[in-house]
C-alpha cells in the first residue's frame, strides 16, 4: 500500500464518528439513511463521512434504485494493520488503544 492510501486510512479512522459508522457496518450493508439514523448529525455532514471513507478504500457505497447503499471493505483495514504489528506493540488492530499511542506521541514533550 502506498504511504498515501496508509495516509487516506489513518485519516478516515482518526474521526469517532467514521470508526462508528464502520463498526455499524460490520453487520451488513445499509442504506445511508440506515447509517445516519444513530448520529445527531445531518444526512449532509454523514454523507461527508461516508465520501472519507469511500476515498479511504474502507467501505463502498452504490446505487439500488433510488437509494444508496454502503459496504465495508475489510480488506482495506489489512494493510494498515502489517503497518501497525511492524511496531511490535500491537498484536491486532486495536484502533482506540493505537488512537492513545498517537495522542500521548504528538503530546510528548520534544
């Protein structure tokens, strides 16, 4: 995976409402209304959410009639997690405990 797409990945799942929306997902597919219904957001700013994980590889939205579905693309998650066991101190992808990594990293003092 280039560092780009590691990039588009880390970025997408850095937001709690995109790391929601994907374990929402693990279920099955779901129209975005679906999605939606649990946030207390507008249709308009998870639709944003969803273009950030669509670009990011990690789900795939397409029409069925007039609405539009999205699936989770687990696969996505593969590369990013070699990225993360190549440190040695995460055995699987444990987003929030590698969220933790990152914050106390960019607050250390320098």
């Amino acid at each position: 995976m280039a560092s780009t797409s590691l990039d588009l990945v880390f970025s997408a799942l850095s937001d709690p409402t995109r790391r929601a929306i994907l374990s929402l997902l693990l279920e099955d597919d779901m129209a975005v209304t679906d999605v939606a219904e649990p946030f207390e957001m507008s249709l308009a700013a998870i639709s944003k959410h969803l273009q950030i994980l669509t670009r990011a590889g990690l789900i795939e939205q397409e029409r069925r009639g007039r609405v539009k579905w999205c699936k989770l693309v687990p696969e996505a998650l593969r590369e990013a997690s070699v990225w993360m066991e190549g440190f040695g101190q995460f055995e699987a992808v444990n987003l929030d405990q590698f969220e933790r990594f990152l914050a106390a990293e960019v607050n250390a003092p320098e």
